[in-house]
C-alpha cells in the first residue's frame, strides 16, 4: 500500500490506519505507562503524587499552547488565561460541582482567548507577540481589580467533592489522571481530523488557505478557543489543588515559560508527548532550582535573592541545548526510541 | 449554453502597474475556455480576482447569476469554485494529509469536523482522488519534497475535494515532462467531459490548447485581443504580434 511506512505494520481499514497505537509494544507501553501511574500513590510519599499533578496541569495548558503555537498564532497570554480558569473556578466551586466548574472554567478561559486573539485577524505573526503581552497585563490587572477587596487577593477554592463525599488524595490524583488522559486523546484526534490538516496549512500558507476554502476567521477563532478552553481547564484543576489562588500565581513569566520550555523544548507540533514533556522539563526545573537554592542558602545568603535568576539561567541553557542538539524538541528524541523498538529486532 | 461564471470591466492595478485593463469574459457551463497570452498579461491577475485573492479597483464578478465580487475567497470555494495555483501550495504533511484539508470547505460546522466519522469520510475522499490523480505511490510520502509534476496532481486533488463546479487552472502543465502533461491533459479531459466541470484554462502549450479547448481567449496587457476557436486564434495578426513581438 504504501512506501514510507515501517515494515512490519499492516492496516485493513482507514480507521485502523489513523489509530494512535499501531503495534502490540505500543500499547504494551502505554499499559506499562498506565500501571505506574496508578501505583505511584501507593509507591511514593505524596509529594511526589502532588509533583505528577502539576506535571498534568502544566501538561493540559501546554498542549493546547502547542496547538496554537503549532498553528503560527503565538500567544505569551496562557498563564493568565489559567488564571482566568484558576479564578473562574475559585468564585464558583462553592455553588456547583467540580464536574461543572472545571468545564466552565474552560470556557471562560476560551471566550477571554478568543477576544483577544481576534487581533490575529490582522497582524501578523510578530505583532501577535506584542498584543498577546498586552492581553496577559490585561486580565492580571482584572483579575487583581475583582479581588481588591480580598486580603492577598486570595480566593479560597472550595475542595472537589460529589454530594458529601469530599475526595482524598488518591481520588484527587486519579480525577486528575483521567482528565488529562480525554484532554490528551482528543486533541491528538483533532490533529487527524480535516480540521487539524487545516490548521496546519492555514499557519503555513495562510493566504493560499484561504482560496482552497479555508475560512481563517473560524480556524483562527477555534485555534484561540481550544487553546483558551484547555489553559482554562489546567487552572481549574490548578485552583483545586493548591485550594487558593491569587493573580501572582500566574505571571507573565510563566507565559513564557509555557512557551518557551513547555512548547519548544517539549516539541513543537508534538501535541501530547512533546507538551507532556515540556511539562516536565518545567516542573523538574523548578523543583530542582529550590531544592539547589534551599540547600547552598545557609552558606551563600545571596542565592535565596536570586533563586529566580537561577531557573531562569537554567532554562536558557536547556533551551539552548535543546536548540542545537535536537531542535524539534524532546519528543523527537521519544520518537527515534519508539522507530527502535517498531523496527526490533531488525533495527539498523 | 448558460453562462456560469462572467467577469466584468475588471480594472486591477498595482500601485503604476495596470494588470488588468477591463477585462471581460464569459465561461460557459461544460466548456473548456484556454486563457492564453504572453508572460505578464494579467491571466493569472485574473484568475486571482475570481477566487477572490486579489480585490479588483473596479468591475464585477457574476458567478451563477450572483454578484460576488465582495465574497471573501474561502466563501467562493464554498460555493463552488476551485482554484489551482501555477505554483503549487503544498504544505508539511503526507500527500494525503494535503488532499484531506480540501474537505472544510464542503463541512463546514467545525464540530462536526472534529469527529472521526468527517476524518474517514475525508480519508475515503481522499484515497478516491488520489487514485484518479494517480498518486497511490506517493499517498504517505512528504508532499514537501515532491517534484512539480506530483505536487500539482496534488493541489488539482485537494480542489476537487469539495466538488467544485468551475476550476479555475493556472498552467498546469508547466515544468511537466512530456508525459506528465499528457496525463494532465487527460485528467482535465476527464474532469470536464465526465464530471461536468466547466473550467477556465490558463495554458503557455498552445498545441495542448488546440487539442482540448472548444474556445480561446488571448490576452495581452491586461485586455484581451482576441476570441475563437483554437484555430481561429492562431492565425489572428493581433495575436501573431502579441506573441512574436515586433
Ligand atoms: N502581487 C502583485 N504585485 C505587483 N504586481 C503584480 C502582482 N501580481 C501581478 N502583478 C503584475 O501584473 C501584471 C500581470 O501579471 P500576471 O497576472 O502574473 O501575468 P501572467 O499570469 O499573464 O503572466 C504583471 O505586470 C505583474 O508584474
Ligand atoms: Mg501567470
């Protein structure tokens, strides 16, 4: 049938044919992925369960920022967008159920997206930059204007809970699980859709998109919305796990860091792994820049002014790294090992 | 015949230069009309302000007896108008993946895109034309780093995903080896005695346009000099001068 494809894997139908999984070792691996996920509770002291949880959330915002990015719409307003998620959730979860907050949440997080994408419409890629900062300076200075009154700014979530049953911290981390494994699934399958092909010849030809039938305002519009909607949804699931938030959690900093670490360093194009690992590079960063600033603070006082300066230089150096060695990203490097074992034993 | 698609007095300048003088022009419904004229005469102007790329000074676009001139591009390919560029636009993905993005134009509620069953139906589409365009071969293949003859074959493909009424063709046989552009000539011969398609042929090959155009229109800076059958065309001194210079 075809000619570019590995030996060894055969399709009957189109629908097999755009399966995520094409071989028994992948889903043996995303079995063995699955189990340890699900034992981790059981396995590790619940810092670490809370780690995988930021690793998910961050996870959820990357892959719609990916989508977008993917799509030549750059947007450095994505940390406020979780903080319009984050804050949409503080102020309802006391009247509705998780299960509808964090959809809302979402939602929300799209309509902000999409109002400020619009501009995209008319300015070109560069500019986008520019007015996505503004959008970012915009909604933190809203958000900060709806809690003056609220010492801190720090509006308390209420924990998530079905009728009296408030959920512990399996549970919690098991929701969490589930959420980002349907966000994962659905926006891989949007990249295999008519819809996902679109987007991507709608960023690189955008123009001739348009004469073949692509009508830029609604795919720029749905590129906004889907990735305001999952943002929206990280910081729902943010505001419930940390059960307060305040406009500082959400900096234009970690707009670019999503962008910069999340997206680039992760891979570009890459939608679930690509973004998955970018989380990870963020939060092991992070973890890694406070526990090196906790450990030399008694002996250089100095370092606890600059921990800041420290993540940031290690970002640089990563994004450097990743630049030059493997500029596509981690999730290039996930995929020679998944060619490897597709190939196995016959790999050279 | 009916007319289908009509242009009217279009005045199309760039800044000093006039690419288009007011030009008029009728295509009929099932017909092959051959655009021809030197580099530089404003065919492909022309066929840029009938998709709705280029946005004329002045003049009209009548496509099935409705104005279009203000419909924004993506809407006139809804309605049934296809475009295929002299250079092909091919973007990154597999020559499949090239093909399936004609299909937002015939769906266009995107949630309904969003669903496997529009990814099969695209898919099946899809398949479908490439077989008719005869590129099984090359169906996962990088459509990037394909050669013009297949890229073309490519872009025709995506154009007929939705089933357009008029195809609109900006020399498509050239940088084709011979046999690539009698394949070519055959497809458009299909398209347009099979499917019914009516379609405006921008061609440099005049002994391709003697052999499948039932009309020809000569343009030559930004108007036209000239109307017939092939064999009338050729042998008009207006169009002899046109083309050899004096
Ligand atoms: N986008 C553009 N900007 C400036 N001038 C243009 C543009 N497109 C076409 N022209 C000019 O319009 C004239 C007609 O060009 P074109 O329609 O491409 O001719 P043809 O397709 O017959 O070779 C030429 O003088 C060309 O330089
Ligand atoms: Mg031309």
């Amino acid at each position: 049938m075809s000619e570019s494809r590995p030996c060894g894997v055969i399709k009957e139908s189109y629908e097999k044919d755009m399966a995520f999984f094409e071989k028994p070792f992948h889903y043996f691996a995303i079995g063995i992925l699955t189990a340890i996920l699900l034992l981790v509770p059981y396995m590790l002291p619940e810092f670490y369960v809370n780690i995988l949880m930021l690793i998910a959330i961050f996870g959820i915002a990357i892959m719609g920022l990916n989508l977008l990015t993917n799509a030549y719409l750059f947007s450095v307003m994505h940390a406020a967008l979780m903080g319009v998620g984050a804050f949409t959730t503080a102020f309802i979860s006391q009247q509705v159920p998780f299960y509808i907050a964090i959809p809302i949440s979402g939602i929300m997080a799209a309509l902000v997206s999409v109002f400020f994408g619009l501009p995209s419409l008319r300015i070109k890629v560069f500019y986008l930059l520019f007015s996505t900062t503004a959008a970012q300076f915009i909604i933190e200075w809203i958000l900060n204007w709806l809690t003056r009154d609220i010492p801190g700014s720090a509006v308390y979530t209420s924990p998530i809970a079905i009728a009296n049953h408030q959920f512990t911290m399996p549970e919690k981390y098991y929701l969490y699980l589930t959420i980002t494994a349907i966000l994962a699934y659905l926006i891989a399958h949007i990249n295999r859709t008519p819809l996902g092909k679109a987007m991507v010849m709608m960023a690189e030809k955008d123009y001739a998109a348009q004469v073949q039938g692509v009508n830029l305002l609604k795919f720029k519009t749905l590129a906004f919305a889907i990735s305001g909607f999952y943002a929206g949804v990280a910081g729902s699931l943010w505001s419930y796990l940390l059960g307060l938030v305040t406009p500082e959690h959400f900096p234009f900093l970690m707009s670019w860091e999503l962008l910069g670490v999340g997206v680039i360093v992760g891979g570009l194009g890459s939608y679930v792994w690509g973004s998955i690992l970018g989380s990870i590079m963020i939060i092991v960063v992070t973890q890694l820049t406070t526990i090196i600033v906790s450990a030399l603070a008694p002996h250089l006082p100095w370092l606890g002014a600059s921990a800041f300066g420290l993540r940031a230089l290690m970002y640089g150096v990563i994004i450097a790294l990743i630049l030059i060695l493997e500029p596509r990203g981690l999730a290039s490097l996930l995929r020679k090992v998944k060619r490897y074992f597709d190939l196995w034993p016959f790999s050279y | 015949m009916k007319t289908i698609l009509e242009v009217k007095d279009v005045y199309l300048y760039f800044g000093g230069v006039t690419a288009l003088n007011g030009v008029n022009l009728k295509l009929k419904e099932g017909e092959i009309l051959a655009l021809v004229g030197p580099n530089g005469s404003g065919k492909t102007s022309l066929l840029n302000c009938i998709c709705g790329f280029y946005k004329p000074q002045k003049g009209r676009i009548i496509y099935k007896d409705r104005d279009i001139t203000k419909l924004p591009p993506h809407a006139r390919a809804e309605i049934g108008i296809g475009r295929v560029f002299q250079t092909p636009y091919i973007f990154h993905g597999s020559v499949i993946d090239n093909i399936m993005v004609g299909y937002v134009t015939k769906q266009k509620n995107p949630f309904k895109l969003m669903r496997m069953k529009s990814a099969v139906e695209a898919r099946e589409m899809a398949e479908r034309l490439i077989e008719f365009v005869e590129l099984e071969m090359y169906r996962k293949s990088e459509a990037l780093g394909l050669p013009m003859g297949i890229r073309k074959r490519i872009e025709l493909a995506r154009v007929l995903m939705w089933n357009p009424d008029v195809l609109l063709l900006d020399e498509p046989t050239s940088g084709l080896s011979i046999d690539e552009k009698r394949d070519m000539a055959r497809y458009i011969l299909e398209l347009n005695e099979v499917h019914e398609k009516s379609i405006l042929l921008v061609e440099h090959d005049l002994s391709l346009v003697h052999d499948i155009a039932e009309r020809v229109i000569v343009m030559d800076a930004g108007v036209e000099i000239a109307e017939g059958s092939p064999q009338e065309v050729v042998k008009n001194p207006e169009v002899i001068k046109a083309y050899l210079g004096e």
